[in-house]
C-alpha cells in the first residue's frame, strides 16, 4: 500500500546546531514529494518539493531535503537551526497523476535556545 | 500569490446542527479539497474536487459532504455534527500538473 511515514513525532534541536526531519515513502515509481510546516493555529505553508532533476532541493527559510530513490526518503535538513524554526512539519505525497496529496503524521520540531 | 480563504477561524456549534465551511481560492486552480487535522493522526483527506459539480470521496467522509458549484468554491458540510468531528479543517486548492497544494488558515470546529 501507499504511504508515507515520519518516524519521529518530536525533534529537539539545540539553536544553531543542523536540524534533519525525517521522511520516508512506500510506492512505486516516481513520486512527487513536498514538505510544509504549520505554525501554531495557522494553515498549511509550503516550504519545498521535489518531481524531478537534481536530488538536493533547496527551499523556503535556509531549509533543503535530499531525495533519496534507494531508500525512498526524503528528510527535511537545515545547517544551523533557529528557534523560530520551532513548528510542525508535514512530509507529503502525490503518488501517481493528479492524485491528492498524502501527508505524514507530522513532527513537531522544537529548536531550544 | 494565491490565497486560499476559509470563512471562519473558529466555530462552535451544537450536536444535530448543520454546519457549512466555506472555502474560496482566487487563482482559478482546477483542484480543491478539504482535510481534517487532529493530533497525532496528521492531515486526513475528507473530500476532494477536480472540477466544478465533481466530487470524490477521500479516506474519511463518513458524516460529511460538500459542494462546489463554482470553480472558486468548495464547500463542507456536516449533515448533522457530533462530537467527534470537533477538529481542525483545512481546505486546500493546487493545480493538476504538480500537485503544489496551498492551504487556507484553517477552521478551528468545536461541537458541544
């Protein structure tokens, strides 16, 4: 079946040390991947995705994923955390054509000062 | 930059009510859908659209509906509410080729 997973449900980071939020995907063929984050009693923004090209993709507030085909994960990273970086990141799929996105259960990042 | 807009932020309403969320995006995408976010179950997908008047059932529309009359539009509606829909509602529209969703500020549902 079709999923997608965020292992960690929290992150503790300390300010200024790299940050990784990780994500990984079960499915065939080539998905579409995202990442948003929700600040408190906010929507949904988009920070960053990747269809095709170059596996780094490089997004929104310094933060970039690598997608990686062999072990179907694409994990959110930042090199040195801020503590308003401090929310809930969603990982997301659109597994084949024009399919809704599937989201992860989310990891809530904490960046401690 | 799109915008996608939710009538209300909150809402409280009582068990048996009908209740409507309206959802409003401005960038004439072709896809919209609305989701439910509960704590430690993530983004659940209730109901989703591809075009005017056409609907499609998500994993969870038990107790719901919706309506899109107009492409811009997107409606949710609870038949008769309970409690246990008391969530929060995101409603989300994209275009078809990438499937970039933009989010509206979400609706914060209470049923007493």
């Amino acid at each position: 079946a079709q999923s997608v997973a965020q292992p960690e449900d929290q992150v503790n980071v300390a300010e200024g040390n790299p940050l990784t939020v990780k994500c990984t995907y079960s499915v065939s063929g080539n998905p579409y991947l995202f990442w948003y984050v929700q600040y408190p009693n906010r929507g949904l923004q988009f920070l960053l995705k990747y269809i095709t090209g170059d596996n780094l993709v490089k997004g929104s507030y310094g933060f970039e994923a690598e997608f990686n085909k062999s072990q179907t994960s694409f994990h959110l990273k930042k090199p040195s955390a801020l503590v308003s970086d401090s929310a809930l990141y969603f990982c997301a799929v659109r597994f084949s054509g024009n399919t809704p996105l599937v989201f992860g259960k989310g990891t809530r990042l904490s960046v401690i000062a | 930059d799109v915008k996608v807009t939710q009538s209300s932020r909150y809402l409280v309403k009582r068990t048996g009510e009908k209740v409507f969320l309206e959802c409003v995006q401005d960038m004439d995408h072709e896809n919209m859908f609305w989701y439910r976010q509960d704590p430690g179950l993530g983004l659940r997908l209730i109901y989703f659209s591809y075009d005017v008047k056409m609907k499609e059932k998500g994993d969870i529309p038990e107790g719901y509906s919706v309506s899109r009359e107009k492409k811009e539009r997107f409606s949710l509606i609870l038949e008769s509410a309970s409690t246990n829909q008391t969530s929060m509602y995101l409603c989300a529209s994209s275009l078809s080729f990438d499937g970039l969703a933009f989010f509206g500020q979400g609706t914060r549902l209470t049923v007493v």
